[in-house]
C-alpha cells in the first residue's frame, strides 16, 4: 500500500487500517463494532444505542466518572454513534494522545463495567432523545423516509422504538454486548501523524486475544408502502424523496456521483438553481447518495412553505426526471472539479481520513487511495454520464411529507 | 509576525490578513463585510440578509447564473452569513483557485448588479426561512435569548422580522448597498498554501480602489426584559440562560474561558455529568462563552422533557453558582488539555484559520499566533481561577424557555 496507507487483518477478525498524514500533529481514530441498528434484536430496538452509551460508564479499572475524565486529560474530541451497520466510536487528539488512549477503547469494547445506574440513565436519555424528534420535523422527516424506503431492519430508527426501549432491561443489553461486541468484522482506522509498526503492536497487544463471535441472521421485510403522510401542524411542509440507485463498488459509481452533483453540487446545481433561485420556491432542497453495504440510494430534501409544497414536490420530480435528457460539458466539468476538490479538502482532514478508509474497507474490502480516486473521477466522460442516465430513469420513489396537507403525488 | 502571518491594512481601511500553513494544498479566505445585522436601518430588519444573498445574483460582467457557475467551475466551497457585526463571504479550494476568485470577490462587493427579479427571489427565501423558525424551537430559543439578552441593536434576529422584510424594496437594498459595503473595517483573511506578496498585489489591484463611507451611529436600547417564555405546543421544553461576561481582551479571557471548559468542555465537564449523566434530567445541555465586540457573555442550553424541564433549570442555576466554590487541579488540568487540543486541531484547517485570524483582528486589532494562544492558556493557574470565580458571580440571568408551561425562575 505505500508509504502512506497500511491494512493488517489479525487472526481474530478485527482489521487494522491506517494512513499516514505527513504534517499533521494530530491524528484520529474511527472504531467500527458489528452492532448497528440493522442487528438489533427484532424485539429491542434501539438496544445498539443504549448499548453505545452503556458501555462507556465504566471500564476496566476504571468507574463512569474516571473514565470521562481519564479520556478527557488526554484531550480527546470524542463522538460515538450507531448507524445502520455499526456502532462507531471516533476520537481526534494529539497524535500521541490517540494512541494512549487506545488500551482505555480495548477496555470498552471488552471490559465494559455496564452497570446498573448507568443502564436506567442510558435508557432515559434514548427515550428522550427519541421524544425530542417531535419538535424536529426535517429530522423526523429522514427518519420516517428512511423506514418507507428500505427494507426492514435497514430503514429502522437507530434511535430505536419507545415500546422497546421501554421493555429493555440491565440482564438483555448484557447479554446483547456479549453477542455483538466482537472482533470479527470490526474496523479499527487511525489517520494523521503515526507509525504503522507501533501502530499494530499497540492494537496486537489490546486487541489482539478479543473473542468473535458470528453474527445471527436476520429476516428482511420490504417497507410498509411507498408514500407515508406524517400530519403535523406547522407553517413548513418538508418534503423527502427516495430511489434506489447501484452500490458504491459498481463501476459507473464515479458516473453516477457526478450526475447528482449536478443535480445538487455546489450552487450551480440544477435543484438549488431551478427550484430555489429561479422559482423561490424553497429556502432548502438538496439530493445526495447515500450507501448501505451492497446497495445505493439517491435521497432528497425540500423544505418550503404549505403554500408552495405542492409546486416545490413537482419542480423537484421534474428535474430528477429531466436527467434522463442528459447534462452539458460545462456542467460535467464543473461536477468534476468541485468532487476533486472534496477529495483534496479530506485529505487534509484526520477525522475525515480516519472516517474514509473505515468506510471504503468496510464497502470495498480495502482502502482507496485519494489519488485512485481522483482518477476515477477523472476517467468520466460526458458519453458516460448520459448514457448512464438515459439508461436508468430515476424511480420508483419513495415519498414522504411532514406537514399539514397531503400533496397529490407524482404517478 | 514571522515567516507564518502577514498583516497589511490598505489606504482605503480594508484589512488584509494571511497566515501560511505549511503541508496544505487547499486555502481558505474569509471576508468581512461591516454590514452586520446590527447596522440595518431601524426600520428595514434583515436588509443585510437580503443584500448578502442579492449581491451574489449576478456581479461585473457576469450575470446571476454565468458568476454561480464560474465560482463553482474553480471547485470553491462557498458560504455566506449575516452575524451581528458582520457579512461574511467564505471560500475555501484548492489554493491557487481561491486565488483566481479574488477579483470576482471585488465584483460582488463592490460592483453587484442588483437585479430586480433576483430581489424578489432573495426577499422571499428570506421571508421563508424566518418563517421556518416555528419548526425549530431550538433555534427559535437561541433567538430569543440574544433579544432578551443584549441591547438593540446586538440581540437582533440576523434573519430579520418579517414586518420590515416585507416592505423593504429593491431602491432600499440598492441604497443600503453604497451604504454598508464599503472598505473602511473590512477584513479579508486567507489561510493556507498562499504567498504573501502575490497575495498582497492582488488584492491592492481589486480592492485598493474601493471606497470608504463611515459608517453611520445607531443608538442602543436596553432588551424588553430579562425573562421570556414562548408557548409552544410540545412534548419538550427548551431553556435558555444567559449572563454577562469580560470581553476576550480582558486579561482574564483564558481564566474564564477555562472555567467555563471546566463547566461545559468534553463529557466530563460538570454541566454534562451532573445534569445529564448522573440525573438523566436531559439529553442536550450546554454553556458557552460568547463574544461581541467590547463585550462577552455566556450562553447556556438545555432541552428536556416537560416534566424534567424545573429540575432541569434549577439543576443548571445551581452548577452555575456553584463554580463560586472553585475547581480542582485535577478539571484544570483536564481543561488546558482540551483546549490545547481544540487550539491544535484548529491549526490543521484552513478554513478554521482563515476564520480564527479574521475574528481575532475584529476583536483584538491583531492575529494571535497559535503559540501565544497555547502560552496564554498554560499561565492559568489553579488560584487565577478560583480568585476570578469567587470574585465574578455569574449573573444577573437572563431566561428564556420555549414549551408548553412557563417555569419558575430563580430569585
């Protein structure tokens, strides 16, 4: 892999990856763990985020409180989140303080105190949490287009449900940890200012004799329907749209990224142009690619007035399907430039990097290089792109609307 | 200021700002336009707002659509803002690219084209984002804190009222324009892989003919009171707590800043573990310090359920007062070390650079390096601290809440 990417996968089944940043004093850690929400039990959802929050009240030597302030004399930037996939803990610090603080993660993945107090607080606040969308209808809206578009358990809430949460105990998040906090398929990513060699010692030492276990099997169930009304009283009508799209290890990947940049990249883009400036219908609308493992997915949001809703719902429909008649040179290059420049900005990013190769490993089974992906920007051409769109009309779409009337939905 | 910075102010009173980070490939520019929220005619409350979205509809020779995508076409990742004090355009790219949109930058201040359809346009996006407030309480708190807060005309809405907003024109936008957007006080800041004297050419060949007005006085008006509940119809209650503070010139500025770490920094600061953790009262809460210029303030947030939100309140009033006591060595330390961190972090972004050296000239009439920032917060000792808290008690609060039920306040 060079001088500035490095892969080991230790006989236990975690995987180690690693790039080197040269000039940077800083690095960052991404620690993927197999417990996202698509592997919570059918029965309690919402116990990866329970889990999540469990597991750091206390660790090893160490109770809740000394293990928050332990972290923090390090100086660390910490976030932990549950998503689809994974539960994912990141951290960001001095370079040096990243790796003291790896034995402490080794500590919280397999010697989680998980205790009783901390259990009935963690699960106070995810119900919480969880009441608090409520008040956050463009949130809400994400999470319930998310439920209408992918088959169960891919679209769930990783906030889990309140009947579940309600019935979760201290003896089922015990025995959950036990099941899905193990190395296999787990990803551990370090970027910035390191050393591979010690590195890989370090996380041998640490990790090296963490047991696997295999992961069970789950049922998939298509999503309830594909158009779902949430009625809620407001000025604002938000507006979600989904469809199903190829998967990042598809080789039109690239192809596909650029036409939704034009689509919605930058200011230029034909949604925020078209249906923001030039009609003032929305003050917010974009669309993006979004990936689970193996499939891929064009998302969309528009947030606009009750009054405009519907004209905001078909100006948007219009321009997904006003793809299909192909993009300009100009715009391509445009597309092509602002992917690039993405690129070279996430190069100088630790938590950027760190976030990146766990991703592409987990995606794609190994890292790209930035400079890989560069050139795979760079092989599109204009042919590519259109012929790409004349042959995969966007659709069948999800829709989901948060607001006080339903819209009339496209055919 | 060393081989790192670089400072110069023209004849005509723009500022120019640069810092060079060795290693990076991108650059980041800020710009700082004296046309804050602040200054807005008494009458005409988001006039800023409207112009910083009007004067990118088309500048120099370029129309609306043809500026869009040429600044899109050098791969820019763009803002723009209104703050109290301040426009703010941002960019940041590949270096050389933000660059070559410098004297684009000079045909959107100083030659915008202003048209009438893109008024309207601008006018009513304003319009709808104020109106989108209602679905954000959290936003709406933080909003009605600083008008509660500060005098008029700093606690004012940047987005406007929608009374002004809807009799504002084209002929006073146009006006306000040759008003506000004017050298005097501008700031222009880049940080990244730039040169300083190629830079410093450029910008005197774009801006060093750009003309002065001063600025007009405005008289303040002391805030309608001190506590304010908004009903709002919800499950949750958002509250908000703010008190005065020393500026960021007062010697004192890292003493306090510290101690407000200590209150609020990482996962272990108090308001975190106490409210949060140790009580489950609610699952957001924070306290921060919070600049104008000439004045400081801290601000606090917490958001809760209804029936939590008293103990919640009283609970966040209570750790207030009780950093009278005074901190350990031990949350000392552990706040240096965090605020080291962030201070280093900061120091591998450009963006962030370009920012942190435009606000500190504002502030201070000069950049900090990034050392005098570490020294400065290594010189606090333990009994700086707690003399500074024993002797500033925190208040008088200012309380604003957003829910269902107004609250009982503290004496």
């Amino acid at each position: 892999m060079g001088e500035r990417y490095f892969q080991h996968m230790f006989a236990n089944g975690l995987t180690l990856l690693a790039e080197k940043m040269p000039g940077m004093q800083s690095a960052a850690m991404t620690f993927l763990v197999p417990a996202g929400a698509s592997t919570d039990p059918i029965d309690r959802c919402g116990s990866a985020t329970v889990l999540s929050d469990l597991v750091l009240r206390g660790a090893g030597e160490r109770d809740s409180r000394q293990l928050t302030d332990y972290l923090d004399s390090l100086g660390l930037q910490r976030s932990s989140s549950v998503g689809v996939h994974h539960t994912r803990f990141g951290s960001a610090a001095v370079a040096s303080k990243v790796i003291e603080a790896l034995p402490t993660y080794a500590d919280i993945v397999r010697r989680p105190r998980l205790p009783g107090d901390g259990f009935s607080a963690a699960r106070d606040l995810a119900l919480q949490a969880l009441a608090g969308i409520d008040d956050e209808p463009r949130q809400k809206l994400m999470i319930k287009l998310r439920e209408w578009h992918f088959p169960s358990p891919y679209g769930r809430n990783t906030m889990g449900k309140k009947e579940d949460l309600e019935k979760l105990t201290l003896e089922l998040c015990r025995a959950d940890w036990g099941q899905r906090y193990h190395s296999r398929d787990a990803i551990l990513a370090v970027a910035g200012n390191v050393n591979f060699r010690e590195l890989r010692e370090e996380i041998d030492r640490h990790f090296g004799t963490w047991n696997g276990h295999a992961a069970g099997e789950f049922k998939r169930m298509p999503p309830p329907g594909r158009f779902h009304h949430e009625a809620q009283k407001s000025e604002q009508t938000h507006i979600g749209i989904a469809y199903p799209s190829i998967p990042e290890t598809d080789p039109d990947y690239y192809t596909l990224r650029l036409a939704i940049e034009i689509l919605s990249g930058g200011m230029s883009g034909r949604l925020f142009t078209e249906v923001r400036e030039k009609r003032g219908l929305c003050y917010s609308v974009w669309a993006g690619y979004s990936s689970l493992k193996g499939s891929g997915s064009i998302f969309g949001y528009a947030g606009t007035s009750n009054d405009r809703a519907q004209a905001t719902l078909d100006c948007f429909i219009e321009e997904l399907h006003r793809l299909k008649k192909g993009v300009t040179e100009a715009e391509l290059a445009r597309a092509k430039t602002g992917l690039k420049a993405s690129t070279i900005m996430q190069g100088e990013s630790t938590s950027a990097r760190a976030g990146a190769i766990a991703h592409d490993f987990f995606m794609r089974g190994r890292i790209r290089t930035l400079d890989e992906i560069k050139e795979a920007i760079d092989s599109v051409t204009l042919e590519k792109v259109n012929g790409y769109l004349k042959a995969h009309e966007p659709g069948p779409f999800t829709i989901v609307t948060v607001g006080p009337k339903e819209l009339k939905l496209p055919l």
